[in-house]
C-alpha cells in the first residue's frame, strides 16, 4: 500500500512540475518576444513599418544606429545620461549610506520624526512636484543672476543629479536602514573593544558586508536614473543638455513631420541596451542583496 | 494662468470645490482607482506564485527564467509603450493574430485600445507585464530566507504544497507583501500616468485618464494651474489614506522563523 | 501625531500652490521690460542684437528656418538671429518662458498637443501685431497687408479678443478637405460625390466590396470637418454664432443638421478599427487605411502627402482631394483653411526687430525660400507659382469650394472645460457607440455655457 501511494505521488509530482515548466516558459516567452521585437524593428527600413509589424525585417539594416547616433545626436545625449547617472549615484551613495546607517544604528532625538518624514517621502511622486522644483531653481537663478551675472541652477548637469540623488533618498534610505536593522551589534562591539570609531567601523566593518545591497541600490538607481525624463525634460532646456531619454521622445514626436521609424526604434534600443547589459552583470549580485537587504522587511 | 505669467490671484478652496463637481474628476478617478486595484491584484497574485515555484521547486534553467522575469522592470515605459502599441494593433498585432486561431479568421478585430470597455484593461495588462518582475524578485528574497526545516516538517506532517504555500510561506513574508501594498499604490498612480502619456494621450474619449494625466491637462493645456495643483493634493492625500488603511488592515503578529 | 504633523507639512506646502488659481483681471498685453534676459545682457557691448526666434519643427524641416533667417541676417547688418527648432518646441522653450526667458518671435499654430499659442493668447499674453500690416515689406514698396490675401487676418485665430487687433500674423496655410485615392475612383468608375446624398450612396457600395467609406486620423482632424460643416449648414454668421458659443445656438436646425450628419458618418460609416488608434502615436495607421483601399475617404491636411510618403501603397495609387460635399445640389461647398501662425510674446525683449522680421517674411524673397520645402505663405499669386500635387490642393478654391476660416473663440481658462474636447474628442465614443447624438450634443451645450461667461 505504501509503495502504490509513493508511486502515485511521484507521478503527480512530476504532473505538477511539467505543468510549472509550462506556466514559466510561457511568461518568459511573453516576456521575451516584445523585447526581441523591438531589437528586430531597429533594423528594418522605414518602408517596412507600414506593412506586417511581425514579419522578419528583409536585411539588417545598421544605417538607422548610425543616423540615431549622429544624425539625431543621440550619441551626445548618452554621454549627458552618463555623466548624470554617474555624478547623482555618487552622491546618493555618499549621503544615502551613512544616513540611513545612523538613522538606523543610533537613538537621538528625532530619529523617529526624520525616519517618517523620509517614509512620507515615499508618497510624493515625481511627477507632481517637479514644476515647484523647477520654480525654485528659477527663483534661485534670478537671485543668483544678481551676484554671479548668470544664472548658474538651470541647464546644469550637475544640479539635475543632486536632484535625482534628492528624489531616490526616501526609498534608498528604506531600503538600506532596514538591511542595517536585521545586522547583529556584535560586529559593531567587537570593533569598538578593537578602538575603532564609529566612522571607521562603518566604512570598515558594515559597509564591505552591506555590499550587496549597495549593488542592489546602485542599480535601482541606476535604472531610474537613466530611464527618467520629466525631470530631466524641465530642468535642461538647452538642447545641448538633453538626456538620452527625453532625447528618445524628440524622436518619437512624429506628429505631423517625416516618420522616421527605423531611427526611432534605434534610438529606443540604445537606451534600453546599457541597461540590459548592466543588469546581466549585476543580476547574481541584484537577488542575493534583496536576499540579505532590507526589503523582505 | 498657464505659469507664462506673473499673475496669481488667491482663491481659496475654490478649486477644490470645482473640482468635487466635475464629471471629468470622477471618470478620471474611477479609472485610476480600477487600474490601482486591477493592477495590485493581478500583479500580486501572479508574482507570489511564480516566486514560491521559482524558490520552491528545483528547476532547470531557474537562474535564467530569474533573468529573464526582470527585464521589463529595466526598460523605459517609452519602450514599453511602443512595444504595447504595436502588439495591440487591431489588424496586424500580435494579440488578435494570436487569437484568431480560436475565434475563427473571419472574426472582428479587437480594438484593445479602441473600445472604451476594453482599454482601461489592456492599459492594465501592459502595467502588469512591467511591474511582475520587481515583485516576484522581492518576495524570492524573503521567500529564500525561510528556513527549509520548516516545509520538510511540514510534508513529513502530511502538509500538500496548497497548505504549505498559506500556513507558512505567506505568513512568513507577510512584512514585506503589506510593504509592497504601499509600493504597488504609489508605483501604480506614477506609472499608470507614464504609460497613458505616452500609449493612448487619455483617450479615446477619456476612457484612460488618470489622475496625473488629468492633472497635466489642465495644467498646462487648460491653462488651469491652481486647479492642476489641487488635483495634485488630492492625489497625495488620496494615496496616502489608502496607503494607510491598507496598512492598518494588514496588521498581524509578527512571527519570526 | 508625527505621522499626522509630516503629512500636513508636506500637504500645506503643495496646497499653497494650488491655492493659486487663475486670476480675472488681466494685464493685457503690456510689455513688462524684463531683465531676465542674459543673452541679450551679454552682447549688449557689441553692436550686433540678438532676435531670438523659436519655430516648432514640422514636416517642412528645420533647415528652411536657418535659410531665411540667414537671408535675413544678410538684409539687416548688425542683426543676429538665434533660432531654437524643435518637434518639441513647447517642452523645449516652455520650462524657460515660465522663468521669464521669452523668445522673440514663436511660430507655433494653435492646435498643437500642449496648446502652448492658445495658453499665451489665454493670458493676454501676446504684443499686439497690427502695425505690422502697414509696414513695408523690407527691400520692396508694397505694405504687408497688400500682399496678404484678404480675410487671413480677419478671422477669430488672428484677432483673437475681437478687437479689430491682430496678435497673431499667418504663415504657412493649407487647405483641408477630404483625401481619398483617385487611382481607385478611377478603376471603380466610382465619381467623387459633390453632395451629402450621392455620399451615403457611395458609402453603400463600397460597403459591399469591404471598403469602408470613411476614416479619420485623430477625433482633433475632426476641427476642419467640423467648421467646414458649420460654414455649410448656416453661412459664415451662423459659423460665428456657433463658435463664439452663443445661447441656444446648438439647438437651432442648423447645428442638428450638422450633429446628424457627423452621427450618421461616423456610428455608420466609419471604419470600426479607427478610434483604437487614433491617438499622437499611431494616428499614421489610420491614415494608412486610405493607402491600402479599407476607406475611402479621411479629412486631413496637405501635409499627409509628405507624412506618407516612404508608406507602401495599394497599387495605382493617386492623391485626390476634395471639398466637403454640399448639403445639396448646387448648394455651397467648404473648405477650411488651416494655417499656422507666428506671433511675439508680451515679454519679447525686441519687439520692434521681431515685428521687422515677420515683415520680412512675406517678402518674395522669403516666400521664395519657403515655397521650395512646399510651405505655401497667404501671399497673393503664390498659388501659380506652385505645382505637382500642391497645385491640386491649392486650386481648390478656384474650383468652387468656398474657404472657411476661423476656430472656437478663445475665453478665459474655465476649469475642467475644454470645447475641443468636448466636441472632437467625444466623436471616438460616437464610432464605438460610448456616447449617443444626445449626449455628444448635451455636453457640447454644457460646455458652451461655462465658457460664454468666460469669453474675452
């Protein structure tokens, strides 16, 4: 009897696991296939996209990347979404850590009252704040325009990061005060009775085993950071200054002038190709820091 | 005033009651509402069972189905909405070539971003396909942290998968699903107004204006900024309440491994 | 407590904003002398002055743009011109003018996605361009307003606060109508339908071979057709009346007749696929339907030619182009014209040498220059000079149809109220039978009664 029920199972069993094989495949093969397919429109000619959008493009046809590159500047724009990803990580990291590490690690006086505000943080979205933003700077510039002669707060690369490093500190101090909370005070202990300072033990001891959830955190980051483009929209006007996003939807803006698809399907897999190829090279790092981090809460 | 001038009148809370008697408001806050809920539930749904399948079971190529569920999550919305766009297509999208083989070749075409009945769902569809990745990869994070001893004990005791997944993984990760609650509010209001920019304009007819669409609309096209803004406080107290009930209802024990 | 006193901190500071709301009173047109203006501050040692024109970029290209205003640089010494041409104008120059960084001179049509000209004219925002009428042209001796063919700069879009005064000066215009393919008019021995009537009987027949009879690009295609019709069922008075949201105008037989038919045309005789998209993104597959035989008939621009282009087509392809049919036999037949407009912003720093510059504009020189892209300026005569498909489409007044002109009178913004909405954008609940005639009408109504107390 027993056997014949053992048996049983291992057939269910192995029902269930073919089904699982089946459900998965499918949700990868829907995810795959509109990703494939914007990579296969970026090489058709324009001709083609009148026609069949599934049909397999007649030739690679390269000259779209380079008119995307040169022709539609987006080569330029990349180098503005580079150095402004990188400046506004810099900065976040070297606010976002130690912040969340003291808010986190140390009682004082209103430490409950900054770990709400940064929650409320949480709820105020971009979107909506971003005009008073902007009035600000504004308001700063004509100020400034006074002492400097020019204003110096728009149309500047750097202010749009220390803006992007501002607006991901609310969810990056969550994340990482809570991947501090779950540490145990023993290492902290045993570095204080060794004599090192607070400092140093942070830099030391909890930062190179937070290191996972730091790549967690830069590539989060990293990814609104590159793919963000109302910000950036509003506070670079110059056309000297736009981001590879926002770039990306001068493209798009067909409306009543020459379509130019293949250069705008291009266009589309230029920025979207650093970030796969970032995120393939984190990806092993990504799960373990969420593993370890602080959002499983 | 459009903000190209200098001139501001104080008008109290005159907005605000426009506002609560505008039949425009409620369409736009019935759709905003459907896609927080059609959203949140499907998303939540489907990335719980996919995480426990993908942590629980061992499976051949699991680390690149992993990869792979992420990738929508890296891509711009610009991306997304193009893609979407094409898939939707009433005559030679994907969808309705795809279901032709069920409903027969001389069947009408779906208009998926067409029929004021159907859009809102689509919309929600291509928010889904975005947003399963991020939460299945949040809840394999707590999902991996429990202990294995506990599920082997568990199926010694005669526990089938069904009753293993809601008496101990569920409540185990129960912090980080009431965190992701709040996440799925806010992501949802930001990202619903990003994939209608840029996928349907709001329409047709304002099948699919949300709250910040709206919000941008008047604005900045109807020259109505005060009013734009009020939308915009309504929208953060809105979502704030929400973000607080749902928190409140979702208050358990915490239980520890 | 905390959880209350941060969220009321973060709720005062956004509620501070919105509690600025739009003001009655209006600085009209006044120029403010701003010194927000760097630019000018710098060069102000040199000689030279700075005009600083912003053009949206469209299907003429951007580069016709750099070619007048060299020859203008060349015609004015001491003259420089910076130009900003973008497909995103409104994104690109907008985040600067609301911190008091105005160009010169904007070319921008009303209309647009953002309805940036609609919000300066809103706001009183715009310097007052009559004077330029009777300004010579530079380098010729006949005054701008003899060159202009009568009526451009009569009509509510140019002389927005119906004052007499013209803010905003007309460029390039074209005419709209109904696009269809004459190849296969052609092969089908099908005639092109000159009323409302043989329309309908057209629109049976091709049923019958799976062709529908009508299509349209986005419900905001429908402004042309809808003024035009206007113009139709009451004469250019009635299209005043109608536009300018007279009481009960919508109630009138005329307007039913109108609302009937667009009903009829569009729950019946519209390609289903159209409203799914008709949107800024995928309006061109609508257009495509035209291309491919699946409709016959869509209102459009002169500028879908060159939209569709690179687009493969069915085979013995040929643009025709035609008014809207009569009502009925002999009766009058529209087209409305659709042009764009330049115009100066209140807070322009040189008004003056902007208004020289539109002058010159429509100087044959200029106009030469821009005729080379297809962009046609309301010069007198500049129709003959044209050919190809353009001289089809700008002879279509000489054949019969009458023009039409003119757009819902702009008012004070009305929160929560926008007319082109209203009318236009309902009619994609028309074709998928969201909204009923009755309802369409209702909110038409509705609408005009919350702006006609708004009207400048």
């Amino acid at each position: 009897m027993i056997t014949d029920n053992r048996s049983r199972r291992g057939v269910s069993d192995k029902l269930y696991k073919g089904f699982i094989y089946v459900v998965l495949i499918a949700l990868a093969v829907i995810i795959l296939i509109p990703v494939l397919w914007a990579f296969m429109a970026s090489v058709k000619q324009d001709s083609e996209f009148y026609g069949n959008p599934w049909a397999l493009p007649l030739g690679i046809h390269l000259q779209n990347f380079a008119d995307a590159w040169l022709k539609a500047k987006m080569g330029s724009f990349m180098l503005n979404s580079v150095l402004v990803t990188a400046i506004a990580l810099g900065l976040l990291l070297i606010v976002a850590l130690p912040a969340s590490y003291v808010l986190s690690r140390f009682k004082f006086r209103g430490n409950a009252f900054l770990n709400m505000m940064f929650m409320a943080g949480l709820f105020i979205n971009v979107n909506y704040i971003v005009v008073p933003i902007f009035l600000m700077l504004n308001n700063g510039d004509k100020a400034l325009r006074g002492i400097l002669g020019h204003p110096v707060l728009l149309n500047n690369l750097f202010v749009l990061a220390v803006v992007y490093a501002a607006m991901s500190l609310p969810f990056t101090i969550y994340l990482m005060s809570g991947y501090f909370k779950s540490l145990p005070k023993e290492f902290e202990e045993a570095a204080s009775v060794d004599g090192a300072g607070n400092f140093r033990t942070m830099v030391q001891i909890i930062m190179p085993m937070a290191k996972p959830s730091i790549v967690t955190v830069i590539l989060f980051n990293f990814l609104s950071y590159w793919n963000e483009y109302i910000i950036s929209m509003t506070l670079l006007t110059k056309p000297t200054f736009k981001t590879l996003p926002v770039g990306l939807m001068n493209l798009m803006a067909a409306q009543k002038s020459a379509v130019q698809y293949g250069q705008m399907y291009a266009g589309l897999v230029l920025v979207m190709l650093p970030t796969l190829i970032i995120y393939i090279l984190v990806q092993k790092k990504l799960t373990q820091g969420m593993t370890m981090g602080g959002l499983k809460g | 005033m459009g903000g190209y001038t200098d001139n501001k009148t104080f008008v109290g809370f005159q907005n605000f009651s426009k506002l609560f008697q505008s039949e425009k408001f409620y369409q736009t806050f019935q759709n905003s509402v459907l896609l927080i809920v059609i959203v949140t539930i499907v998303t939540f749904a489907l990335a719980l069972l996919f995480a426990s399948m993908l942590t629980r079971e061992k499976l051949k190529g699991q680390n690149f189905l992993r990869v792979v569920f992420y990738i929508p999550n890296i891509l711009s919305v610009v991306v997304i909405s193009a893609i979407f766009s094409a898939i939707f297509d009433p005559n030679s999208g994907l969808l309705n070539a795809f279901l032709k083989l069920f409903r027969g070749f001389q069947a009408e075409p779906i208009l998926w971003l067409g029929d004021q009945k159907i859009v809102i769902f689509s919309l929600a569809g291509a928010m889904i396909w975005q947003a399963i990745g991020y939460y299945m990869v949040m809840y394999m994070a707590s999902m991996a942290n429990i202990p294995e001893s506990l599920y082997e004990s568990a199926g010694l005791e005669g526990a089938g998968r069904m009753t293993q997944f809601f008496q101990i993984t569920i409540p185990l990760i129960w912090t980080n699903i009431r965190t992701t609650l709040t996440f799925f509010i806010i992501s949802t209001i930001n990202m619903s107004f990003l994939f209608v920019m840029t996928m349907t304009s709001g329409g047709p007819d304002g099948a699919t204006e949300v709250f910040l669409s709206y919000m941008y609309k008047e604005a900045y096209t109807n020259s109505s900024y005060g009013y734009g803004m009020a939308i915009g406080v309504i929208v953060f107290l809105f979502s704030f309440a929400l973000a607080g009930i749902l928190n409140a209802v979702t208050r358990r024990e915490h239980l520890e491994y | 407590m905390k959880k209350i006193l941060s969220l009321a901190i973060t709720a005062a500071l956004t509620l501070s904003l919105a509690a600025c709301g739009n003001s009655s009173e209006n600085a009209s047109g006044t120029t403010t002398n701003s010194s927000n203006n760097t630019k000018t501050n710098s060069t102000s040692t040199t000689e030279t002055r700075t005009l600083k024109l912003a053009a949206l970029e469209t299907a003429y290209g951007a580069d016709v743009w750099k070619e007048i205003t060299a020859a203008f640089e060349k015609a004015t010494p001491g003259v420089k011109v910076e130009t900003t041409i973008d497909k995103n104008i409104e994104d690109v120059i907008g985040p600067g003018m609301k911190s008091g960084d105005f160009p010169d001179i904007i070319h921008l049509a009303v209309g647009q996605q953002k309805g940036l000209t609609e919000t300066f004219v809103k706001d009183n925002n715009l310097t007052d361009l009559t004077d330029v009428l009777s300004m010579t042209v530079p380098g010729e001796d006949v005054t701008v307003k003899d060159k202009l063919i009568p009526g451009f700069t009569d009509t509510s879009i140019t002389n927005p606060y119906n004052d007499g005064k013209t803010y905003l000066m007309p460029m390039f215009y074209s005419p709209t109508g109904l696009f269809f393919n004459e190849g296969l008019f052609e092969e089908k021995g099908w005639k092109v339908p000159e009323t409302w009537d043989e329309m309908w009987a057209l629109g049976d027949k091709a049923k019958a071979e799976g062709i529908a009879l009508f299509a349209y690009p986005m419900p905001g295609y429908f402004d042309s057709f809808f003024y035009a019709l206007l113009n139709e069922v009451g004469g250019a008075d009635f299209f005043n009346k109608a536009t300018s949201y007279t009481e009960g105008v919508w109630e009138t037989p005329e307007a039913k007749q109108a609302f009937d038919l667009i009903t009829k045309l569009t729950s019946t005789y519209t390609e289903k696929t159209v409203p799914a998209n008709a949107n800024k993104d995928n309006f061109t597959k609508n257009q495509q339907l035209i291309l491919d035989n699946k409709a016959l008939f869509m209102p459009n621009g002169t500028w879908v030619v060159g939209e569709m282009s690179k687009a493969p087509r069915a085979e013995g392809f040929k643009w025709g182009f035609t008014a809207l049919p009569a009502l009925k036999e002999g009766g009058d037949r529209y087209s409305y014209t659709f042009f764009e407009q330049i115009w100066v912003p209140a807070k322009a720093e040189n008004a003056d040498l902007a208004k020289q510059f539109i002058a010159y504009l429509y100087s044959d020189e200029a106009a030469a220059i821009f005729a080379k892209v297809g962009a046609v300026q309301p010069i007198k005569g500049m129709s003959e000079k044209l050919d190809g498909d353009n001289k089809l489409f700008y002879s279509i007044y000489d054949s019969g149809a009458k023009a039409a002109m003119g757009a819902f009178a702009t008012t004070d913004p009305v929160e929560g109220v926008n007319i082109s909405d209203t009318v236009f954008r309902s009619i994609d609940s028309l074709v998928t039978g969201a909204k009923s005639q009755e309802d369409w009408v209702n909110g038409i109504i509705k609408a005009s009664d919350a702006l006609r107390a708004a009207m400048k």
